[in-house]
C-alpha cells in the first residue's frame, strides 16, 4: 500500500463521506481557519482526509476515529458574514478515494480525536481489480430494482427522472467500472449509517458489490412493506371515515321512519303489515346480497375465462379499475356494463359448462343425416338444390367433428405413452444413481419443454380443426322460404337460431358497435346476437341485406359487413365496444335478399349465391295442404275435423286470388276461409247444443237449437263458394283469352316481384313515313332490339317475298308506312334486350299476314335485372336469364309450346320440374329462321330461296 501524510478532518457523527459523493458541513472557526490556512500555503485546492467517528466499543459515550476515511478534496470555504459573525464556516467536500489510517490500526490513536486539522499517516489501497460478471449482475439486478421502486414512489418529477437516468447508466456500466458505481448509489440513497460504514470500511472490489447487493435487496423490501403499510392505513382511515358517514345518515333515517311510524297510528301499521308478506320476497329488492350475488357471479365468468387470453386480460384489468372507483360513479356504472357485456360472450376454452354440449351428442349420432334431411322436409317442400347443398355442409361438419374426436383419442394415448415412458427413464435413472445432488443457486433450474402434442388443443382459437361455416346467400321473391330455411338449419345442427334485420340499417356503428368514449355505447348487433346465441357456433340470419344503407357520413355499414363475412378474418372480428378480438368463423352465416342490384360486388365475391325462384302451383299446393292449411287451423282455434277444403278450392285461391312467386297472399287468403268457417261454426255452436256429425259425403254437420229445429254447418269448401268469401277475384285470367290475330305475337316475362307472365307484343301499320314507333313504357335497351329486329326483316324481306327486290324497303314500297309497335300495361317501366324474337315475330307476322297460333309465347324480358341478349345482327339467337319464372308463367297461362335459345336447354332440365316439362314442348332454336319456323309452322312462311347465315372474319 502507498502511504503518505494528510491531515485528517473529523466527520461529526452521523456523517460519511463516500468517494464520489460531495457534501457541504458546517465547521467550528478553528477548523475554518486551519482549512483556509491550507487553501493560502497550496497553488492547487487542498486534499485532506476525511474520516468519520465512530462509538468506541468499550464507552459508548467516548468516540474514535474509524479506520477508513475518505481522501477528500476542499472544492469550496465559506466565511461567516460580518453581520453575524457567530454562523459556522461551510465548508464543500469531494471523496476522492478511500484511505487508511495508519495509527488506528496501530491503536495509536488519541482517545479523543485532535480540534484541528493535524497531520496524520495514512494509506492507500491497492489497485482495485475487476470483479466477476456474476456479482456484476446481481449487483446491477438489485441496484436496477431498488431504483424503479425509489422513482415510483418519488413524488417529485425532477428526481424520477434522475432515478431513470441513473438506472439507463447502470444498465450499459462495465464490471471495472460497477465499483464506482456502488459507492456513487450508496452514498445517494438515504440508507443506514452503519451500510455506509460497512462500504466504506470495504476495500475489496468483490466484497464490496456483494455487500451493495445485500444493502439495496434491503432497502427495496423496507420501501415496498412501507408502502404497502402507508396504503393500507389510509385505505383503513377512508373506509373508517365513509362507514362512520354511512351509520350517521342510517341512525337519521331510522329515527325519522320510527317517528312517522308513530304519527300514522296503528292503522298504518296493520295495513304495512299486510302488505308486508306480498312484498318481503320480491326480486325487485335491491339489497346488499342481490347485489354481492351479482358482483359474485361477475367474477366469477371472468375467472373462467382462458388464462392468458385477451378477453381475460382485459377483464382483470376493468376488474380492478371497477374496485377502485366509488360504486355511486358514473364511471362505476360504465365499467360494470362492459365487464357485463364482456363476461357474457360466449369465449372459447372457458372452464365454465358450456351450452354446446347438447349438440355434439346428435352430430355424431349415425341417423344425424337422415334426421337433417327429415327435418328439412319437414319444414319445406321442395328446393331440393338448397336442400342438397346444406346436407353437403351437415356432412362435412359430421366429418370434422368425427376427425376430431379421433385425433384427440390419439394424441391422448400418444401422451399417455410419452408418460409412461419418462416414468420408466426417471425411475432408472433414480435405481442408476442415488446420491444427492447439490442445489446451485445460481443456476436455472431446467424444467422439461411440453411437446407440441402434450397438451390438449385448443378449441375456438385459431388453431382448431372445426370447418368455417359458410356464407349462404338465399335470393328470390319474398314469400318463398328464406327466413324459415335458416330456422330448419338451426333445429337440424341443435344449435341456437339469431336473427338480424339489416334493413334501413345507416350506420357502421350498429355493426362494429360505438366506442365506449360515447355516452350510452353499445357493442353491435353481431356482438348482441352472440350474447343472446350463447354459442360460438350459432345460426346467423342476416335478413334483407340487399335493403341496407348507403355510404353516408355515418360510415358504410355494407363495408362494414366485409370483415363479418369473411371466413378468412371473422376469427379476429373487432368490435369497438367490446375491443377484443371476436371468433365468428363457426358462426354459419345465412344471408337472405329480393335483389342483387344494390349488393356490392366485394360483399357477394364472399357469399355463396343460392337462388330461390317462385313455386310452382304444384308445389303451392302441396305448400297449403301440409304447412299453410294447419298453421290456420291451430292460429283460429279450428282443427281438420271442422274444415275441409277441396283441392278444386285451393287452386282457385292460388290462380285467381293470389299472383306472386312464394306463398304469403296464398297464407292471407286461406286465413281468411278459415276466419270465415270458425265464424260460422262459433255462431252455430252457440245457437244450441252438442254437434254430431252426419252425413259424411257432403260434410254437413247438424246442431240441435233451442226451438227444436235443426240447422247444418257444412264443413267442406269447394270452389264455387270462394267468391263469397273472398270476393271477386283480383285476377279474372285475361291471359288465358287470347286470339290469334296478325302482328300480336305472345313473349315471356319476369314482374317486378319475380313472378313469371305472359306479355303480347302488338303491332299495327299506319300511314306514314317509314319510320317505326314504339310505345308502353319502354327503356332504351328494348327500344335498340326492336330496331334490331326491325333491321333483320328488311334485310330478309326479299327471302320472306316481302318485297320483289332486294333494295325494296318494306316501310317505302308500295306504300310509306309506318309501324306502331306497342308493349301492354304501360303504366310498368320495361327494359332489357331479351325481346329481340318476339319483335321479330310480330313484325314478320304483320308485313306476310301469317299468324302465330295463341298456344305459343317466346321468351321476352319485363324486368331489368336479367341482361341477356336476344338476337344480333346475324340472326343468331343467344341465352336469356328468369327460364324458370317465365315457364311457370307460361303454364300457368296455358301455354303449350315454348320457343327458347338453344343455350337455355340446361336451365330447362335443371329447374323446370319434371311435371311441367311433360305438360308442354320446348323448342330451342340457334337462328332466327329456326325460331320463324317453330312460330308459325314449317312451310308456313314462304321462303324465297335458302337464306345463308353470313359471318363477317374481318
């Protein structure tokens, strides 16, 4: 060690000067002026040893000077001031290193320590050496800890940011450089005298850290009990505080119920008394216990939630946010409602029983698809390409769950191997080698990793093996089952049925839900169905899609619908209120719509399209007799044995009182023959007696009244009576009378509410000047095929013997003519650019006189929806939409021959039903000739030679 002479300063008791530390102490005059005597006699600022005094272990009361000081140097004197001359000199000190007095490890020292400054002999430690990086980081990991504890309970900002400095410091130090760093953090933290000692009395680089180590674990658990007792006591007083309020206000309101009590008398009392039993148990009350059972049960579903998992990290955070705030807050209220709406989705992996267990028992029963497909019977008639279609889905989800089931068995008897396996090796290793191992302390222990396989998987989540559920898109006529399939659906799977109306619906908000900075937030009304579904697996109707809002400064809530129908992210559907990812890809979404006009093209590129085109009357009436005519009965208190009706009846109500493609106006109707027979029964069964029943050919049942006559209640409706139920008919068949006259040709149409007819195309020739005119309504695209059609008979006209020329125009020679071309009901906008034969036709038949026979109708176009071209310029004739709504109009008309493009055979075969096929002929044609000759005959037309079909190759 390297020694010199310094003169030792004595550090008045409690006070310790650290190397790197400064700090300012008052000094007697004697002292001051011994230190400015040094700052006179030195160029440079003086170094003196400081050394603090320590108690002797023999007196108490005597004091010593430790064996370590401090090498400091003077940074600064100050004098007192003349007008107070009695103020201490300051003096400012600088530890620079430590030192080592020589004569206190001698036991030369004086036993009381010198007032002035006298020169002592003292030594310096050896060069510190670098200490382990173990000890470095523990030393690092304590000092890191005690600080963020100092900076979280530090009030003021200026020192948290320092704490922070300081520990940004210490997380890039060297290991030569933690020494220093040691010394500088015990001397700044308000740590006990003896700890400060103790370091200063520590040379050695290794022990010392070790020693800081200790120090800072120290100060950091006193700090954390200390706060957490500082908490605890005034959380104690503020609850002392609010309970002694609460019994204050409790004693006033008592003492002023016992007075009134007093002053209404005893009356008032017995009727309380009444009262008393009626009203003591009703669950309206709300006490204490109603609303600790509630808080209860709270907790609880957000304890069975999935540890780790979003949803369950959020709750425990609102939880807690929840037990801080006072229960009277308006932030309480907010806070429970979400905590309410959070807890009550159905989240995957909870450990609370889940609902979906009656379901998985009937999907893997054998006979669940001979049950799906019964049920489905059972609730519609027909649709069997919509019925094939979801038992596809009810196999493949059989499928799944039967795959999944066995992959489970598997992977748990794959586990249980694995067990068996480790036991065995454990229990050889433990026979192989019995001597004890020493713990290490600083060693991690290492624990086994689990095995891709170990653990069970996860159902819900992103990683289960179950099949999406699709995004079924029903389109047709109102009326024709869409809403009742998804019900079917949801009675075959046992799973629970919701419905959402998006009709009118403007605002993305009702979709994704309002923010919870709103006032009276809400989540959406996915988020509300899947509250009241219960399961993540639940049948969706998504009712009238087609009728939802436009973009608007609302947001588009069509767009908004994207990310809900799409398999590919509905499984991290975000709902703003809820704020946590949503699973919704097990929901089965069912979609219904009248029209795919105003669906957007992203929305229907993630449905699939299923059509649902109008009955037939066929099935109309096999609709009525098995759902219609008993859901009336039952809904008017009658049952078969009251009312019968004919089959001659039921079809007089579907032709003449109803026009529509599904089967709502025929429901209406037959509720009212039913309304109108319970009237006269009830008005029977109340003029007298009990009823037997007679007669059973005719159906008439006879009732004894009070006179002793006898009066007959007829059961059976047969057609003649309808009229004097229902009234005259609203459609009286005018289709049906038609004539076969010259220029009137009969097409094909689609209304506007997807129900099939017959429209004649009229045409007359009238003085003019060659030109034609066009009338009824028209759009530009029917108006462009009738002058297409009109182009293609001049052109033809000389091969037709129109003309005797092929440069006559059949308008100009002999006479200037004009043609008036005029489509009925004029008062129904008509487009689409199907109607090009027909025209054709018609006005074939008016410049040869030939005449299209009444029992024919070619296919035309009323509505605008089914753009399918007709005929072009070359006489070809191409496919047209609505085949299966215009055959049924055309047999419902009485039509016996049907002219159809060639290309329009499939949907024949495909949608026409095998009864109506039988009862008519179809003709496809590929030309126009073809179709000529089909429409008035072959032969018929007188051709002048045969015409060649151009086609241009430029």
């Amino acid at each position: 060690m390297a020694s010199s002479k310094l003169p030792v300063f004595a550090l008045p008791h409690p006070l310790i000067l650290l190397p790197t530390s400064r700090f300012t102490v008052p000094v007697s005059q004697t002292i001051g002026e011994a230190i400015l005597a040094l700052i006179d006699e030195s160029d440079a600022l003086p170094v003196l040893a400081a050394v603090p005094l320590v108690n002797s272990p023999s007196d108490d009361k005597s004091s010593v000077l430790s064996e370590w000081g401090t090498a400091a140097r003077v940074l600064r004197l100050v004098r007192p001031s003349l007008r107070n001359p009695r103020q201490p000199y300051l003096v400012s000190l600088h530890g620079l290193t430590r030192i080592r007095l020589v004569a206190a490890s001698n036991n030369a020292l004086p036993p009381e320590p010198a007032a002035d400054l006298s020169l002592q002999e003292i030594e310096y430690p050896p060069t510190e050496r670098v200490p382990s990086k173990e000890t470095v980081d523990k030393f690092r990991h304590s000092a890191l800890r005690l600080l963020d504890r100092l900076a979280r309970d530090s009030t003021q900002h200026a020192r948290k940011e320092n704490y922070h400095k300081i520990a940004s410091m210490l997380e890039d130090i060297t290991s030569s450089r933690a020494p220093w760093m040691a010394d500088v953090l015990v001397g700044s933290i308000d740590g006990e005298y003896a700890d400060k000692l103790a370091i200063l009395s520590t040379p050695d680089t290794e022990a010392r850290l070790k020693l800081a180590t200790d120090i800072f674990l120290k100060q950091t658990s006193i700090s954390e009990v200390s706060k957490k007792i500082a908490t605890a006591v005034d959380e104690s007083l503020s609850k002392q505080q609010k309970e002694f309020f609460l019994r204050q206000q409790l004693a006033a309101i008592t003492r002023e119920l016992q007075a009134l009590t007093r002053s209404n008398g005893s009356s008032s009392s017995i009727s309380s008394n009444n009262s008393s039993d009626s009203t003591s148990s009703s669950e309206l009350d709300d006490d204490e216990q109603h609303e600790a059972d509630d808080m209860a049960d709270l907790k609880r579903r957000i304890e069975a939630m999935e540890v780790g998992s979003e949803e369950r990290k959020m709750g425990v955070r609102e939880w807690r946010r929840l037990k801080r705030i006072p229960q009277g807050s308006v932030e309480h209220g907010v806070i429970r409602s979400y905590l309410e709406w959070l807890s009550s989705i159905p989240w995957p992996n909870t450990t609370l029983v889940p609902s979906e267990g009656k379901s998985a028992q009937p999907i893997k029963d054998r006979s669940f698809l001979a049950a799906a497909r019964a049920q489905l019977d059972a609730d519609h008639f027909g649709l069997e390409k919509i019925k094939k279609r979801l038992i596809e889905y009810l196999a493949v989800v059989r499928l799944k769950e039967l795959n999944a089931e066995r992959d489970s068995r598997e992977e748990e008897a794959h586990r249980q191997s694995e067990a068996k396996a480790i036991e065995s090796h454990d229990k050889a290793t433990d026979d192989k080698d019995n001597s004890v191992v020493p713990y290490e302390k600083n060693k991690q222990q290492q624990t086994p990793k689990p095995s891709p396989t170990s653990g069970p998987a996860k159902a819900g989540r992103l990683g289960k093996k179950g099949v999406k559920g699709p995004i079924l898109l029903f389109v047709g006529p109102p009326g024709t089952g869409k809403t009742s399939l998804g019900q079917s659906i949801a009675k075959a799977l046992g799973r629970p049925f919701q419905r959402i109306s998006l009709g009118g619906v403007r605002d993305e908000a009702e979709i994704r839900g309002h923010r919870r900075t709103y006032v009276a937030s809400g989540p959406g009304l996915i988020v509300q169905a899947l509250r009241k579904g219960g399961r993540l697996d639940a049948v969706m109707l998504l009712d009238e899609i087609d009728k939802i809002g436009q973009s608007n400064f609302h947001g588009d809530p069509g767009a908004a619908l994207l990310e809900v129908l799409d398999p590919e992210q509905n499984h991290t559907f975000n709902d703003h209120y809820i704020n946590v990812p949503i699973d919704l890809s097990q929901i089965l979404f069912i979609c219904t719509a009248n029209s795919l006009e105003t669906i957007s093209a992203p929305f229907l590129d993630r449905c699939e399209i299923i059509q649902l085109s109008g009955y037939t009357y066929d099935e109309k009436m096999h609709i009525a007799r098995r759902f219609l005519l008993p859901k009336q009965l039952q809904a008017n208190g009658l049952n078969e044995s009251h009312i019968a009706v004919t089959e001659p009846a039921l079809l007089h109500i579907a032709t003449r009182y109803t026009r529509e493609a599904g089967v709502r106006s025929l429901e209406r109707a037959i509720g009212s023959v039913v309304r109108y027979k319970a009237v006269e029964w009830a008005e029977f069964m109340d003029e007298g007696g009990d009823a037997r029943e007679v007669g059973k050919d005719d159906g008439a049942v006879v009732v004894a009244n009070k006179e002793g006559g006898k009066r007959a209640y007829r059961r059976v409706v047969e057609e003649h009576e309808i009229e004097k139920i229902l009234g005259i008919a609203r459609w009286d068949g005018e289709e049906r009378e038609r004539e076969e006259r010259r220029g009137v040709v009969y097409g094909l149409v689609v209304m506007g509410q997807g129900e099939g007819g017959i429209l004649p195309v009229e045409t007359i020739v009238v003085p003019g000047s060659g030109r034609v005119k066009l009338t009824g309504s028209l759009g530009d695209v029917i108006k462009e095929s009738a002058e297409l059609a009109l182009s293609w008979v001049k052109t033809h006209a000389y091969d037709l013997c129109i003309t005797n020329t092929r440069a006559q125009d059949p308008l100009k020679v002999p006479e200037l003519i004009d043609i008036h071309l005029h489509l009925p009901s004029g008062a129904q906008k008509k487009d689409g650019p199907s109607a090009g034969v027909a025209m054709t036709c018609a006005f074939v038949s008016l410049l040869t006189g030939a005449c299209v026979p009444s029992n024919i109708a070619m296919t035309g176009e009323e509505a605008p929806n089914l753009l399918a071209t007709k005929i072009t310029l070359r006489g070809r004739v191409t496919p047209v939409g609505g085949i299966k709504e215009k055959v049924l109009g055309a047999h419902r008309a009485q039509i016996t021959k049907v002219i159809l493009p060639w290309a329009n055979r499939k949907d024949v075969e495909h949608d026409v039903a095998l009864e109506i096929r039988n009862e008519m002929e179809f003709v496809f044609v590929r030309t126009v000739r073809e179709a000529l000759e089909a429409a008035f005959g072959k032969n018929t037309l007188g051709w002048r030679r045969e015409a060649l079909l151009m086609e241009s190759r430029l």
